[in-house]
C-alpha cells in the first residue's frame, strides 16, 4: 500500500503545490496529489495550477487568513521559480 509520501514523492509537484490543490478543490491530499500531477502535465498545466494557487491567495485574503496568504504567496514563488513552463512564456 502506498503512504501519502510515496503519492506525493511519484508527483511532480511539491507538497505545498499539492496543499494548494487540496485546498482549492477541497479533497484530501492523496487525491490532490494525483489531480495536481495531471494538471501540471496537461497542455495548460502550468498556468492551470498557477491560477489555482492564485485563486487560493484571493480566497484567503477574503476571509483576512494573512498567514495563509503570506504561505501560498510563497508557494507561488516557488512554483515560478522551479516550472520552466512558465518562465518560457506562458501567459500570466
């Protein structure tokens, strides 16, 4: 059977961008961790995921969760910075 960390370990998204997934479309992580996976290789997977972990940023600035919007802000730092995708010219 596989952990949670196996899941996450086979996707090619960080933790953090799975979280984002999971809070986003609100289902556990394992599920997440699979959905994220297809997206980020979908032919619009990068901005895909990058709007998802916007939309999150949005969602928790609304309900005035800082910590959160400081969390998620940094997950898409990270995003950016580690999907080649998207500094290739992907449209913002």
């Amino acid at each position: 059977m596989l952990s949670l960390d196996d899941i996450i370990g086979m996707s090619e998204c960080s933790e953090e961008e799975i979280a984002a997934v999971a809070l986003h479309e609100q289902i556990p992580d394992a599920v997440a961790a699979e959905l994220a996976n297809y997206i980020i290789n979908s032919e619009d997977g990068v901005p895909m995921l990058r709007k998802i972990i916007i939309e999150d940023i949005q969602i928790a600035k609304s309900k005035d969760h800082q910590d959160q919007v400081r969390e998620l802000k940094e997950v898409l730092k990270h995003f950016i910075a580690t999907h080649p995708d998207y500094r290739a010219g992907i449209s913002t």
